[in-house]
C-alpha cells in the first residue's frame, strides 16, 4: 500500500504581524503538554514554516530599508557637492608634487 502524501501546508501567513501571532501562539501550545506525536509534529512543522516566513520578511525589509538609506545617502552627497562655493570647490588633482 502507497505511503499516504500529506496535503500542502496552508500559506505561512498573510502577514508578518499575523505569522508573529501565530508563531507566539503555537510556542505557548508547544509549552504545554502536547496531546498527541502527531499534534506536537504538525504544529512543530507549522512554526518552521512561520519562522521561515518572518525571517525571510525581515531579510527583505533589511534589503529595502538599505536602499532607501543609500539613495539618501547619495542624495545628501549631491547635495552637499552643489552648496559648495568656487572657493571650497573640491580639488580634481590627486598628483603628489614634492617641490
């Protein structure tokens, strides 16, 4: 007799707030006495995914708030070259004269 496939698991979450909540909640449950291997098993599983899903959440949000901060970063420095007046206008010359 074929082994039974166990269904997909749902979608980790609609968001991270939500996966947050239930990760908090599968961690009480796991806490306490489990009523079955099985229950104990689908619910390990379940928080895996969840914390899959955050951590990957919090990666991108990592990588987004990065460029955010360096496109003001090199907003800052174009401002800062054009306030600039003729007289502290930076020098192009990177030749070292020792005369």
């Amino acid at each position: 007799m074929p082994a039974k496939k166990k269904a997909s698991p749902p979608p980790a979450a609609e968001s991270f707030e939500e996966a947050a909540d239930e990760l908090d909640d599968i961690i009480q449950i796991l806490e306490q006495e489990p009523t079955s291997l099985a229950k104990l098993l689908d619910d390990f599983e379940r928080g895996q995914a969840l914390l899959c899903y955050c951590q990957d959440t919090l990666k991108s949000a990592r990588k987004r708030l990065d460029i955010v901060e360096a496109k003001l970063q090199a907003s800052s420095r174009i401002d800062e070259s054009t306030d600039l007046s003729p007289d502290e206008e930076p020098s192009n010359d990177d030749d070292v004269r020792l005369l």
